[in-house]
C-alpha cells in the first residue's frame, strides 16, 4: 500500500495525484479526505508521475492540501457466498436492503476471466420464461446471451422483472437462482424492482444490484461486473443455473463515453470509444456453459435504443455479440399489447438447439415456423387491404389477416404476472392455426397436425 499527499488538482468527480510511481490502472484508492472522512475511488488514468483517480461518489471536502491518498495495490474485488441470495445491494456491492454484510466465503476479482473456447458446451437446454413470444418463437436457451431492444417508455423493465420472476429450468432438482443488475435507474424504479421482487417471493432465489441515476457515473462500469461475477460464483461454485439480467446496456454505454472523454481520448462513432465493442462483449461473453460444470450463465441484457435507431452503435455492436435479439415495439405498444414484443425481426439464433422432443415438445419448431410465417404474410395483407380494401382480398388471404390480428390479441398480449407453460403457448398456437384452411399449413409435419390440430365443426 502507497500513500500520497500530493493532490494537485479536483476537477469534477476527477482528483489528480501527483509524483507517484508503480501504480497500475484501475487500482483500487482510498482517500482520507482532511476532517477523517474516508471515501474510495479507482485509477482511471496513469500518466508521467501522475495518476487521475475517479471517485466513487462526491469529491465535496477533498482539498489539495491534509488530502491523504492511499493506493491499496489491488483491484476491485468482490466479496461472495451464497448467503447473498435474496439480498439487495447497491452498485458498489454493499448492502441496500439494511441487512448486515455479507461475510465472504471468498473474494474474486470483478473483471472475471474468459472462458476458454475449448471448454464451452454448445448451449441446448430450454429456458422457460412463461412469456409466450420468447418460448414460442424466440426460445432462450441455458448459457445463450439474448439481448433485449427497447426504446424510451415501452415496459421493458416491466418485461425483464417478469422473466426474472418466472424464469426455471425444466427438470426436477435443478437449482435455479437470478441476478438482476440496475444501472442509471430512478429511485422510482429501483422502489419498483425491490418491491415487486419481494411481494412474488422472487427474492428467496435473486441477488439485485441496484445502482441509481444520482450515483457516480463510474459506478456504472463495475455494476454489471458485479452481477456476473456473482452469477459465475453462483454457476461455477455452488452449480446453479443463473439467468443474469441487465438494464439498461445504454446507460452502461453512457458512462463509458463519459469516462473516455474524461481520459481525452480520442472518440469513436457518435462519441463512444473505439474499444466499445471489446468493452461490450467482455460483458457478453461471461455467459455460457462450461465442461464439467452443473452450473451455467444466461444473460438477458436489456437496452433502449437512442431514437429507436437499430443502427445505433450500442445495439449495432450488441447484435455482433450476442445470439439474437427480442425487440420491442412502439406500434404493437400504442395498441395496448403488453408485451409489445415484434416477433418479425426478433429472433434466436441458438432456439433449435433448444427445442423439440424432450425438450419442449416435438411439434414446437413446426408451430413456430408456421405462426411466423402466417403472421408475416398478414402483416403484408394488413398494408395492402388498406390500398384495395378488404373486400378484394381472396378467402383465404381474408383468413390470414384474421390470424395477424388474433396472434397479437392471443398469443403476443398475455398479463405481466401471467406465467404461460411451453404446452400452453403451444396450445394458443395450434388455436391460432386452425383458422387457415389445412392445406395452408405446409410447415408443419402431417402427423403433428393429425395429433394437435383442433378441426373445426
């Protein structure tokens, strides 16, 4: 541990140290500020004999002169057991909830470790969330990353709460736990996500990290790692299959860029680092599945998008990273569809690894593939009656836009605290299919339509 009395200069939540040797960047500091008060801050920049430390909160009392600034020689570190399930921690990791601290079974590094390739299992298990256009159509699967697309006001923290609370592996004995991680959010919404977590009983299997908007900005760069490095502890050591969810990936974004500009270095697209999209899938790609292990890491990562821009930097690179996207809609939204999930251009790249026989059931990927594509075709016949008009449209072009309009009134709305087995989505499916004519339904096997099909009087 060095200590040092040479602060320089504050500039913001910034304190410059001079004249100091063998520090290393994002060393963990604390600073003893002139009337005993002790705060901690980590390196964010090391120059020619100065080092720019960034607070974890206020510098309000830190002068240049009596500041004393210890480098601990240690990154940030996170104390763990599995006594943090059903606790609720700030974006730091210290208790929210007026709980005492936790006493670590161990401490590990928060920036986590790559898994290596060679030892990655192929996710192939099935997720239930209990929300039917995610089970039906875009089918998380145990160790898959799936982000989440929003925009500013639809519910997605709404629909992230709800997986959260519903969300289990299939099977008897597994063991199942969330952790939920807040970044940039309102004293409102984090009030909404303890109390929800705690009324369901959802809690008992979660860990929630919340980190509010008035919090540092850098806070907000260690709260995510926080979450996975829990989740892994979780996964690895006590072999629970752990869904991580993260909101809001902007924000996270945000942050970056700010602390980037703080180190005046030089922007990207739109501002944001050049190394956002190595920063990013650090994040990413602690999901998945490892050899050996019981345990594994699924991640949901919930982002809105600036200007509901698909091309925006943030879930421009989160779609390279990630397997998928459920993507949210302004217009199934302002229909008063909860969910509003777009079923179209969402999707999961990993979901017929994870379906089927055994699994969900056999006939799963036919009903999937015939839904999508009765509703796509529509969706093009609701463009086109509104030029030439219902009554041009054929018999059975008549019967696809009954579907379209029923799959969004049946199998896409559903309560945010109703919890839909895979055999009950399914069910709506084959419902919504027998209104087209049999002959239409060339993606499904015959001897499933034999077995599932309820033929009409």
């Amino acid at each position: 541990m060095k200590e040092y009395k040479t602060v320089t200069e504050i500039a913001g939540p910034l304190v410059f140290v001079s004249d100091v040797s063998g520090v290393g960047y994002n060393e963990i500091v604390e600073i003893m500020t002139p009337d005993g008060e002790k705060r901690k801050g980590q390196v964010l920049d090391v120059g020619h004999n100065v080092a720019v430390v960034q607070v974890f909160g206020s510098t309000t009392g830190i002068g240049t002169e009596k500041t004393i600034v210890r480098f601990l020689g240690e990154t940030m570190k996170l104390g763990l057991s599995p006594e943090m399930l059903g606790r609720v921690f700030n974006g730091l990791g210290e208790p929210r909830d007026k709980g005492p601290r936790i006493i670590p079974k161990e401490k590990i590094d928060i920036t986590g470790l790559p898994i290596n390739p060679y030892s990655r299992e192929s996710p192939n298990e099935f997720i239930q969330t209990g929300v039917s256009t995610i089970d039906g159509t875009n089918t998380l699967v145990r160790g898959q990353k799936l982000p989440l697309f929003s925009g500013a006001g639809l519910p997605h923290n709404q629909l992230a709460v709800q997986i959260a609370r519903q969300a289990k592996v299939l099977g008897t004995g597994e063991k199942f736990a969330v952790v939920f991680a807040a970044i940039g959010i309102t004293h409102e919404e984090a009030s909404f996500f303890m109390k929800d977590f705690e009324k369901t009983g959802a809690l008992e299997n979660a860990v929630l990290f919340l980190n509010l908007a008035d919090d540092p900005s850098v806070e907000r760069i260690i709260t995510p790692r926080l979450a996975l490095t829990t989740a892994e502890y979780l996964a690895y050591e006590q072999d629970m299959h752990v869904l991580t969810l993260i909101t809001d990936m902007t924000n996270y974004c945000e942050a970056l860029r700010e602390i980037s500009s703080a180190r005046q270095e030089v922007p990207g697209r739109r501002g944001y680092p050049g190394y956002m999209y190595t920063d990013l899938s650090m994040i990413y790609e602690r999901a998945g599945r490892v050899k050996g292990s019981k345990g594994s890491v699924t991640q949901i990562p919930v982002l809105t998008m600036p200007g509901d821009d698909k091309t925006h930097p943030i879930p421009d690179l989160t779609g390279y990273i990630t397997e998928g996207q459920i993507l949210l809609s302004r217009d199934i939204h302002r229909k008063n569809i909860y969910p509003p999930v777009d079923v179209l251009p969402s999707l999961s790249r990993l979901m017929n690894a994870g379906i089927g026989d055994e699994k969900t059931r056999e006939d799963h990927k036919g009903v999937s593939d015939q839904l999508y594509a009765a509703y796509a075709t529509g969706r093009d016949l609701r463009s086109l009656s509104a030029v030439v008009g219902e009554e041009a449209l054929s018999a059975t072009d008549r019967k696809y836009l009954q579907l379209a309009d029923e799959f969004e009134k049946q199998f896409v709305q559903q309560g945010s605290y109703e919890n839909r087995e895979i055999e009950k989505t399914l069910s709506i499916g084959w419902d919504l299919l027998s209104i087209l004519p049999e002959e239409e339904l060339k993606r499904v096997k015959q001897k499933h339509i034999d077995r599932y099909l309820r033929k009409k009087e």
